[in-house]
C-alpha cells in the first residue's frame, strides 16, 4: 500500500469506523480551509455597468386596456438579469402640456402596478419639471400619465419616476462587499470624464448577478461606453 494510505477495513473484512471518522475530519478540514481563503483572498466578483432606458412596466389590468383582453407581451430580448426582457410591445406617453413620447417599450414580465422610468431630459422634454428619483416599486405620490396603446389610452394617476442608481447582486455577492439591502454604495467611473456616483442603492435578491442600473443622462455624464475603468466600493 502507498505510503500515506489509510486502511479503511481490518484482516476480517469489517470496515475500521476510526479511520472513516479521521477521514471524514480530514475532508471536512481542508474543506473549510479552502472556504475561508475564498473568503477572504477571492476574487471580486464580476461588475456589470449598464444604461438603463426609459421603458415602462405594465400590470395586467392595463395590459389588457392598452393591448386588448388577455394579451401578453412577447420578447424582444432577454435583458442581462435572469427572467427579465424588452418586449416588442410599445406605448405612447403623453406628459403635462400635451407634450408625448412615442414607442416607450415595455419591460417584462408584467408586473402588480404600473410604472413608467424616465432619465431627466426625457422628463423635462414631456414637460415634468420636478419628477421624483425613486427606486423602482416605489411610486406612492408620484405623478401619473396618459398612455396610449394600440388598443386602448389608460389614465395613470401615478408611476411616473427617474429611476435612482441601483445595484442588484445576490446574497453571495453582498455578503463579499459587506452590504445589506437599501445600503447605499459608491460607483466610481474613470476616463475623461471620471465621476463618483454617491447614492448606489443595494438590491439584493437570490437570482440577480451583479448588476449596477444608471439612466441615459447618468452614463451620458460619466462617458460610460468609453472606460473599463470602473470600480463599486461600500
């Protein structure tokens, strides 16, 4: 037998319970050793920086009044995080003063309530001069809008917002940074036009990969399609 071995049964054939034990404490050990390397000697996880823009996401109800009774939203393709997608459907927004957006696409799947995420210019351009930054969900006291399907026109009363700068990682991720839900995080941009985002709010869900959400006007800003230089820090 090769040096080093363990002898697992004895001259009768019965396995030895002492040396599966010690070899079961072995495996456990340098398991654990491994995990605590990773844990503190890993590798960051990879950071996606992405433009989001303005879209809207539609509850069954006026899905059915834009769309017609029982319709669904087709894909037009997938987005980054899992489940997620563009639709091919679209609507037009009318704002305060008749001022309108055509072919708003919607983002899937449906969800529980309405809303529609505008970057700034979009919302001055539709004629809100102080639209809420809000995180997305959160649309209580927000303004509302027409909108126009092809089927049908819905009166929002409210869920019209600038989305605020937010991150989705998962439990994995956010135990690497150090960061639980609704923290704020910092987003540093390097190039030519190097800019610190400040608020980066934590999203943390099961199925997210790490994710940082800015509108148009943000990675306008920032020149985000010209660097790599990018960094998310607590």
């Amino acid at each position: 037998m090769a040096s080093g071995s363990t002898v697992l049964a004895n001259s009768s054939g019965r396995v030895d319970r002492s040396a599966v034990e010690q070899i079961v404490r072995q495996v456990a050990s340098e398991y654990l050793s491994r995990e605590r390397a990773g844990r503190t000697t890993g590798e960051a996880p990879v950071l996606t920086v992405m433009a989001s823009a303005r879209h809207m996401h539609v509850c069954r109800e006026d899905m059915d009044i834009l769309f017609g009774p029982g319709t669904e939203l087709t894909v037009y393709k997938d987005l980054f995080q899992a489940g997620n997608f563009a639709a091919n459907e679209k609507v037009t927004i009318i704002g305060p003063r008749s001022r309108l957006i055509s072919n708003l696409r919607i983002l899937g799947p449906m969800r529980k309530q309405s809303q529609i995420e505008l970057a700034f210019t979009d919302a001055i351009s539709l004629g809100f001069d102080d639209l809420p930054v809000r995180i997305s969900g959160n649309i209580a006291g927000t303004p509302g809008a027409i909108i126009m399907g092809p089927k049908g026109t819905v009166q929002l009363k409210e869920g019209i917002i600038r989305a605020a700068i937010h991150v989705h990682m998962n439990p994995a991720e956010a135990a690497y940074f150090g960061v639980k839900q609704g923290d704020m995080m910092k987003l540093r941009v390097g190039g030519a036009a190097s800019t610190t985002f400040n608020n980066v709010i934590v999203r943390i869900d099961p199925t997210s990969r790490l994710n940082v959400h800015m509108d148009t006007d943000e990675a306008n800003a920032c020149g985000l399609h010209l660097t790599k230089d990018i960094e998310l820090l607590k």
